[in-house]
C-alpha cells in the first residue's frame, strides 16, 4: 500500500489561504489521493478526492503534481472552523478499497 | 437515512461484559468498513465487507473482536470479555461500489468507555 507524509501541524490566519501538502512517492496508477478531515473526535469528513487531474469542489482545490508524488489540498479562505486533523490517503490497492489513515496534520486557523 | 447511522452513540460497560456496536450504512452501498480510534490517536482499521466477498478481517485486534453484516446491509461490531483498552470511538464508514474512485462517509461514531 502506498504511504503517504504529511508535516505534523500547521498554522493559518483567518481569511487566507491554507496550503497542505502530502508526499506519496509510491503511488501507483490507480490508487486515487483522498483527503479528509477531522474535527474534535468526530466521524472523518470527506473533502475531495484525485486521479491525476487537479480537483476544484464547494470545499477545497486538490492540485496532485504530474509525476503523482505530491499533492496539495487548498482551503481558499481558511476559517476558524477549518480547524481540524486534516489526512491525505492513498487508496489502498484496487481490490481491497480500504482507507488507511496516517498522521495526518493538524491545521491551527488563528483569527 | 442520508448519512451512515451508528447506535448507540454512547456506552459505558464494566470490564468483562459483551457489547454490541450497530451500523446502519448509507442506502445503497455496497461496501462497510469499521474503524476505532483511541483518544488522542489515529483511526484504526478493524474490518471491511464489499457485498457477498468474505470480510477482509486483517485489522481486528483479537479474536474477541467481531463483526456480522447482515443482508448486505445492518452490520453488527461485537466485543466480547471488554478491557479497558478497548475504550475508544468505534467510527462505521459505507460507499458504493470500491475501486471506481466512490467516497468512503463515515458516521458519527460510538463511543466505548469500558470502566
């Protein structure tokens, strides 16, 4: 299954753009990149998910680079409530679907 | 119902008793996936189903961990002979068919506090 790295925490002001990146070096073909997000201990919210064209959706903008190693999720005005552990997955193997968490990073929006 | 639905939300249960975690998925997915997560750590893997497939089991801790889904729908967690480290939310996640790109949603989760 592939792995993914993403930095621990991360901090942003209120109003301005939040930028998470994610490196999935061993990605394959068909494995998609998802990111979700989790605020308190709450079920997992999804956010966007890729192949390999850039994503734009009411949430976030996913940009995955061509070589598919490294992606990055984009809140475009970053909230108070946008403070959450936010994941980057890789699909894990087309057969077997499941999510497999990481880490992930934990995005401070400061006001 | 419009999102996954987990019961009970809530369940505190002395040490060595069973319990049970209930799941309704989404209408309509196929495939259920279960999670736990300690306090303060990530989500944890525990067990997959995908309609008529044998359940990839491969991240339940113990042999007192189980999990029936019922009519390709209701999936039941059980736990049986609890231990105190078995106290954590217990997150259920549904989605269409797998391997197409579908969206995993997950429901609210069941806390488990096992005193």
């Amino acid at each position: 299954d592939a792995k993914t790295t993403q930095p621990t925490s991360m901090d942003c002001a209120e109003g301005r753009a939040a930028n998470l990146p994610c490196n999935h070096s061993t990605i394959s073909g068909n494995e998609y990149v998802y990111w979700y997000r989790q605020i308190h201990s709450q079920g997992p919210q999804y956010i966007i998910h890729g192949l390999k064209n850039n994503e734009t959706n009411e949430m976030a903008s996913l940009i995955i680079t061509e070589d598919r190693k490294s992606s990055t999720l984009i809140l475009p005005h970053a909230t108070l409530r946008d403070t959450a552990v936010y994941y980057c997955i890789v699909r894990a193997g087309y057969n077997t679907d499941k999510l497999i968490f990481g880490t992930g990073t934990r995005l401070q929006v400061f006001p | 119902g419009a999102g996954v639905s987990q019961s009970p939300s809530n369940k505190v249960t002395e040490k060595g008793k069973d319990v049970e975690l209930r799941c309704d998925p989404i209408s309509g997915h196929t495939a259920l996936y279960w999670y736990r997560q300690s306090l303060g750590q990530g989500l944890e893997f525990l067990i997959y189903f995908q309609g008529n497939s044998a359940p990839d089991k491969s991240g339940l801790p113990s042999d007192r961990f189980s999990a029936e889904r019922t009519g390709g729908s209701v999936s039941t967690l059980t736990i049986q002979r609890t231990q105190q480290e078995d106290s954590a939310v217990y997150l259920c996640a549904s989605s269409l068919v797998p391997g197409s790109g579908n969206t995993i949603y997950f429901g609210e989760g069941s806390w488990l506090t096992v005193v």
